[in-house]
C-alpha cells in the first residue's frame, strides 16, 4: 500500500513521521475521511472547505489551498488502484519539542492513507445496527474534527464488547451524535428530527447531503434535539457518515425501533444518497 506523507508517495512500511510531532503528543491535529465509489471521490470539496474551518478553529496557520490536496487524493486513488473504500488525511500543527505552549512557525505534518473497504453493498445496512446510549463526555468543541478520539472510541468498543454495534452519545438529555456518525429519527408522521448545527456535534457533510436530498424528497426537516426516549418511540432511525451512508439503526439500548427491523424510509434514503453522490464525484 502506498501512502502520503510530507510530499512524498511511499509505502507504508517505510513512511514515518516524528515522536516529537504535535499530534502523536497533543491530538493536536485534524482530519478528513473523503469515500471513493466507483473510483471517484464522494463530496470531495466539502471535505475540504470543513478542514479548512478546523485548522482555523486550532489556529494551526496552514492554506490547504497551498498544496494540491485533489491532486494527492487522486494519486493515492490511482496508485492503490482504489475503486471502493476511503482516503483519510491528516494534518498536525507539526513537529517541535513537547510544551503546551503551542509553538507558533511550525511546519504542519500531513499524511494520507487510502483504506479499500466495501461501503454500498453493506451487510450492517441490511441487517441495521444495535446502539446503545453513553453519556457524551467529550469536550465542547466536537464541531472540530481533531483526532482527540479516546472518549468515542472507548465507548464503541465498550459497545461491540456487549453484543450491540455502536453507541449514540447523550448530553443533558439529548443525543448528540454517534461515536463517528451523525444521529437522526424519523416521525411516524413523516418529519425528519435532526441535531442542530452547534459546538456540541461535527458538521457532517453526509449529515448536509442527506438533509439536501431529503428535502427535495419532499420530507419535512426538524432541527432540534431529541431525546433518548423519543428515537426509541420514533418509527425510524438511523446515522450518518462519510464511509456508513445512511445507516439504519434498529434499537437503542435493547427497545426495537418501530418493528426492529430496517424501514422504507430509511432503505430509500440510503438509496437516495448512493444515487445522488455517483452523479457528483470528483474524479
Ligand atoms: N460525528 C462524528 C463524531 C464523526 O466522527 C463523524 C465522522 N467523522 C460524523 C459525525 C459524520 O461526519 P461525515 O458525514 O462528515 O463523515
């Protein structure tokens, strides 16, 4: 396999980067996971345009215009012969001795990755997925996509390790998010119930996508949080992400969600997205 890092293409074994870089140290880095189907890239520039905001929010003083970030996606691509998966990118303030102080001049570290992974035809879409719910103790800032991912992480292995999928994370009541999704419901009377856009969730471009799609659908959008108690009433559920789609979820801690089995909606939306992000690749 053959990655990014720093400006050149190498393989795997033989890439590397400094002990000493800010983001092994601090989590002081941030990332993008861009999907490729059918060989091109699914929504590449707004993956761009939210790195962009993340780098500014850290204050790490890089253009990701500067450098030809397209270009390297699709060098990847094209050197891993990637038709189906997802191509990762990172980019930490970069390398100097361990002080909390953040250093100011560095020279940011970035790495890319391509990972081949079957992502339409998805048996945990089939079958929907089991969610347990966590109280959600990360910090305030998760509309920040930085790699500080301990808290999720834990919880979805935590989950896994209880026989259920993953966890939707709760604050003060409501849901956030997933451990690496986006969280919604659907009504028995048709409307969507999405989180709102804030610090407490990140702004998923999946999450922007579907709500688009949905609304041309003809679905009414709710924005507000919701609690537990009612994604378990709602007749559907379901997350979103860059490498999941639109991914049914069946029940939350242990309550079926309406049947407990994958509903219409949510198998057209899932649909809908894989129909209308194959008419807007980036090859
Ligand atoms: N929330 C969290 C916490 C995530 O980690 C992710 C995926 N990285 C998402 C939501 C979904 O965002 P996107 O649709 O942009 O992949």
């Amino acid at each position: 396999r053959i990655v990014y890092v720093n400006g050149a293409y190498l393989p795997a074994e033989s890439a590397s980067i400094s002990i000493f870089d800010r983001g092994l140290l601090f989590g002081d880095a941030v990332y993008e996971v861009t999907a490729v189907i059918d060989g091109g890239l699914v929504d590449f520039h707004a993956h761009q345009q939210r790195l962009r905001r993340s780098l500014g929010e850290l204050g790490i003083d890089f253009d990701p215009a500067s450098i030809d970030l397209m270009g390297i996606h699709q060098g990847l691509r094209d050197r891993n012969g990637l038709d189906e998966g997802l191509i990762y990118l990172q980019i930490s303030r970069g390398v100097a001795d361990r002080d909390f102080l953040q250093p100011e001049g560095l020279e940011p570290s970035i790495l890319l990755f391509s990972q081949a992974l079957p992502l339409i035809d998805s048996p945990a879409a089939e079958r929907g997925l089991a969610v347990i719910t966590r109280e959600d103790l990360r910090w305030g800032r998760r509309d920040i996509k930085t790699t500080q991912l301990l808290y999720p992480s834990m919880m979805k292995t935590e989950a896994v390790g209880g026989g259920a999928d993953d966890v939707w994370m709760v604050d003060n009541g409501t849901v956030t998010e997933g451990s690496s999704s986006n969280a919604h419901i659907l009504t028995a009377d048709g409307r969507l119930i999405t989180r709102g856009l804030s610090h407490d969730i990140l702004h998923g471009i999946t999450r922007a996508a579907v709500l688009d799609y949905a609304r041309e659908a003809g679905l009414e959008i709710e924005e507000r949080p919701f609690t537990v108690a009612e994604a378990q009433q709602a007749r559907e559920a379901f997350a979103t992400s860059a490498t999941a789609f639109v991914m049914p979820v069946v029940s939350i801690d242990g309550q079926p969600i309406g049947d407990g089995r994958v509903g219409e909606s949510v198998r057209r939306l899932r649909s809908l997205y894989i129909e209308r992000s194959r008419e807007r690749l980036t090859f």
